[in-house]
C-alpha cells in the first residue's frame, strides 16, 4: 500500500521528457508535492490516496513563461496606433516614447498599484495551465525602483499559486538621467545595482538589451561578468533588430538563453549549440511589430539547440497574455511542429531558466506541475485559437481549479 497524497487515473501523459513521450490509459501518483510514480493505469499500485478521475484528458507537465516583462504600470496602446500610421519601433524609442514611456509609468507607481496592474495579466496565464513564470526587471533603471519591480514578481509568487523566477534587466534602456553616459550607467549598475539587489535575495539571473538602441556588446560583457562575479546566470535579448553577436555572447559566458534571434547567424547559432544556450523565440513581439524576417529555425532545428517558446508579455511590443496562443503563432508562422511548441512550453522553457531539474516533463522526483486537458491530442493545444481547454491544474502537488481569483 502506497502512502501517497495524490493519484490521477485515467489519463493520457505527455511526458515531455527528452523533447516529448507519450503514455496512453496512464495515471500518476504525487507525493510531498513531488512526481512519486507514473505509469499504465492497469499497472497502478494500491494506495492510501484518494483517486482522482482525469475523465480520459491529457495531462501535460505545467506550461512554461520563461520571458515576461508582465510587471509594469500603465500600457502603450498610443504606440500601437503610432506603428499603424508608419511609425517604427526605434522611431517611437528615441522620440521618449518605447521602453521609457513604461519606465515613467513604473517608477511613479506605488507596491501595491504595481502589484494591482500586473496581477490580472498573470491571473490569464494561470488559467491557461501555466505553473512557472519568469518576471523580468527593465522598467526602474534605477536601483529603487527596479528594487520595487522585483518585490512586486516576488509577491505574486507569494500570493499567487505559480513559481516565479525573477530577472534583473537593468541594461534595458539608457534612463534619461544618463542620456549620453551609457558607459557610465553600466558602472554603476555593475558597482551598485545588482549587487545590492542580489545581496537582497531578489535575482535569480541577469538579462540584458543588447542592440542598437539597447547596449553594445562590450557593456553587456560587462554586465555578464558582474553577474557571474555573484554566481548568477545570465541570458539575453538577442539579434532582435540586428546581429551584433550577442547570442555568441551569451553562449560564451554559458547563459540560460538567447532570446528574440531573427538576426541569428549561423557563428551564433554554432555556439549556442557549443554551449547549450536555449533559443527562446518570442513570436509575439514578430506579429506585434510587424517584422518580416524570421528567426532561423530550420538551422536552429538542424544543430540541435533546444527551442523554447514565450508570450514576452511587456505593454509595447507584445502584450500577450496566453502562451497557448504563443504556441499557436510559433506554429504558423515559424512552421514548429505542435510538438515542438508544447515542448518549448515546457521542457525547453524550463531548461531556459535553469529550472530543467525541477520541472518541465513528468520524471518521478520533479515538482508535481500539471495541466490537465480536455482535448483529443496534444496537437491540439497549439491548434484552437481562442479556446482555453484547460480542466485543471497541479502546482507543487496542489490541485486548482483554472481560474484563479483575485488574492484579497
């Protein structure tokens, strides 16, 4: 007799483990909010827990946000319209507008507005089965507020039943207080910033803008190295708008991942694979923005690095809040195979975080995060547009319903 606190019979498994897997007629057993067994249902063992009927749906390991920058105040619709009219992005950016309409907006917003504003965004991933979040910094460019901007990821974590992993991205943008003096703000950034926020115990890896109207490589290195002087891991927003080589970059200092990549080259590519950096593609901000060149995935595919898949939900370029949609984009646009899609939802998404050990396929001794789904196939989940198939949840062995309430 198993003393287990959970069991789901009647349930198809996609595993996910080693890129995908799956276990028809099965069910899988949870233990002190840890995978303790799966297998055929007919092989199931006697145990104390109560049954749970899956009613025949596929369960999946829990979905996978590993780029938001879904903390932040206010919205940036006025762009959206500006775009429209023949407006580009880096139009919209050195006219005050872009990353630092969003930056006035966070530093003037209290704790409390903050978390107020970003909490429905997260309660939507929620529904759709998402059981890990990523919350990136990027808005403060000052040690107070980008401060503020962690807590805040941190409270949701608290307060919300989802995993957070928090980013620092203080080299998003040039605050206007350094206009001229980037050099000069990637010092104190190194210096101050982030060991100060570190030494808080409120970053868990180091991201960074690297681009034209970002940071030039050499100031990323510069940044990279400071984080990996503090033991964190980095990654970063790569080959978005051009290929200044920051994906061969960030391979060399071992990072997460690179992120974006429509102007990965094929250097960039070889050393993401030489160092088993993620690509995550972001096809949100592509469609957002309107871009018509496309990250190399056929090449990417070919050298075998692991291609994960993200809303980056953020208020200017890609307010997404549903990865299953995410999903769907990365298929039609991008031509991955449904299969591809889940696990860059999962497996590969959670390798992008470092968290590969932890979560992202059902393997006994992972975290016990699942998405329970009322469809016919897997395929299905980046199929529908618009259509939530998700009966369930399970986050560290807890059973949810999907639609989570506002925290009093």
């Amino acid at each position: 007799m198993q003393d287990w606190d959970m069991v789901i019979h009647n349930v198809h498994l996609a595993t996910m483990e080693h890129g995908y897997g799956e276990l028809l007629d099965a069910a899988i057993a949870v233990k002190d909010g840890r995978i303790a067994w799966f297998g055929p249902g007919d092989e199931l063992p006697a145990s104390s827990a109560v049954l749970q009927d899956g009613q025949g749906c596929w369960l999946t390991p829990g979905l996978i946000d590993c780029h938001t920058h879904i903390v932040h105040a206010g919205n940036r619709s006025d762009e959206f319209e500006a775009r429209l009219n023949g407006a580009s992005y880096e139009d919209i950016s050195r006219a005050g507008g872009g990353i630092m309409s969003t930056v006035r907006a966070t530093r003037a917003a209290s704790d409390d507005e903050l978390l107020r504003q970003s909490l429905p965004r997260v309660l939507a991933l929620l529904a759709e089965g998402v059981t890990t979040l990523e919350i990136k910094s990027g808005y403060g460019l000052d040690t107070d507020s980008e401060a503020k901007m962690l807590r805040v990821a941190r409270r949701i974590g608290e307060q919300l039943p989802v995993s957070v992993r928090t980013t620092f991205l203080g080299a998003h943008a040039l605050p206007p207080e350094y206009a001229g003096r980037a050099d000069a703000y990637i010092e104190l950034l190194c210096a101050q910033m982030l060991p100060r926020l570190a030494s808080d115990g409120l970053v868990d890896a180091v991201d960074a803008f690297c681009e034209r109207i970002g940071f030039t490589p050499a100031q990323t290195e510069l940044v990279f190295a400071a984080a990996h002087a503090l033991n964190l891991p980095v990654k970063l927003h790569a080959e978005q708008l051009s290929d200044l080589g920051g994906a061969a970059l960030v391979a060399s200092y071992g990072g997460l991942s690179a992120d974006h990549l429509e102007f990965l080259s094929e250097e960039g590519i070889a050393a993401m694979a030489q160092h088993g950096t993620v690509a995550v593609l972001l096809p949100g901000a592509y469609y957002f923005l309107r871009e018509v060149r496309q990250p190399p995935v056929i090449a990417l595919r070919a050298a075998g690095v692991p291609m994960a898949v993200s809303t980056d939900c953020n208020p200017g370029t890609s307010p997404m809040t549903s990865l299953l949609l995410a999903m769907n984009m990365a298929c039609t646009l991008w031509r991955l195979t449904p299969q591809e899609a889940l696990a860059g939802a999962t497996c590969h998404a959670a390798r992008a975080l470092g968290l590969q050990h932890e979560t992202g396929s059902l393997v006994v001794g992972k975290r016990a995060d699942f998405a329970l789904w009322r469809i016919a196939r897997p395929a299905d989940l980046a199929y529908a547009l618009g259509l939530n198939p998700c009966a369930g949840v399970v986050h560290g062995g807890v059973w949810r319903a999907p639609v989570v309430s506002l925290p009093d």
